[in-house]
C-alpha cells in the first residue's frame, strides 16, 4: 500500500503495513531495525480516540515519525517520537496511528488530507 498527500498527488511513502489486529499493534515497532525511506506501518483503532491511539516507544531502538490522523485520514497531530519514552498522546482525537522515519514529517503538518492506495 501507499501513501499519498491528497490534492496534492505526491507519494510520501511507497511500502506502508496496514495493523489493524490486535496483535499487530500490540508488537508495532517493538525490537524491529530501523524503517527504511518511504516505509510505515499504520495502527488502525476501531474509534477515533486520545487514549486508543497512544503510543509508547520500549524497545523500540530508533527515534519515528508519528503521524496521527482522523477517520477522515486528515493530520490532527504529529511528533518525532524519541527511543524508550513511555507515552505519547495526540492533541486529538485519532483513528489511525502512522509510524515512519523521521523525515517524513518535513511534508506533513496539521490539516493535511492523506489517503492509501493499494
């Protein structure tokens, strides 16, 4: 799957992972290498939510763009996620959860609309 920024027709990531079972977000990144350019794994939640969508980064050796978006996939917040800190929690309520390298926040920013193509 890719990602691509709507309206805008560019291709932010090519190899995205979609985890939307409780097991695959459970593991995430967790004592994985590093993500490679244009990979990312996206945690799908059932509901749109500030608690659900929290991330925390043990044994996760790298620092991660993290990307949070609403049912709407439009960015309601972002963070560069940093190795073995114990919580982040969007300033909104989100559905999905993006992960990527970090240089993937230098084209996104709030209110952009995104959407992945099989």
């Amino acid at each position: 799957m890719r990602l691509v920024k709507k309206n805008a027709g560019i291709a932010l990531l090519t190899r995205v992972k979609w985890c939307d079972s409780f097991l695959c977000r459970l593991r995430g990144l967790t004592l994985r290498g590093p993500l490679a350019d244009g990979e990312g794994l996206v945690l799908v939640e059932r509901r749109e939510s500030r608690l659900d969508t929290a991330i925390h980064m043990f044994f996760v050796k790298f620092p991660i763009a993290v990307v949070w978006l609403d049912a709407r996939y439009r960015v309601v917040d972002t963070c560069v996620a940093l190795p073995w800190r114990p919580i982040y929690v969007p300033k909104a309520p989100a559905q999905y959860v993006l992960e990527a390298a970090p240089a993937l926040l230098d084209h996104l920013s709030p209110g952009d609309e995104l959407e992945f193509i099989s």
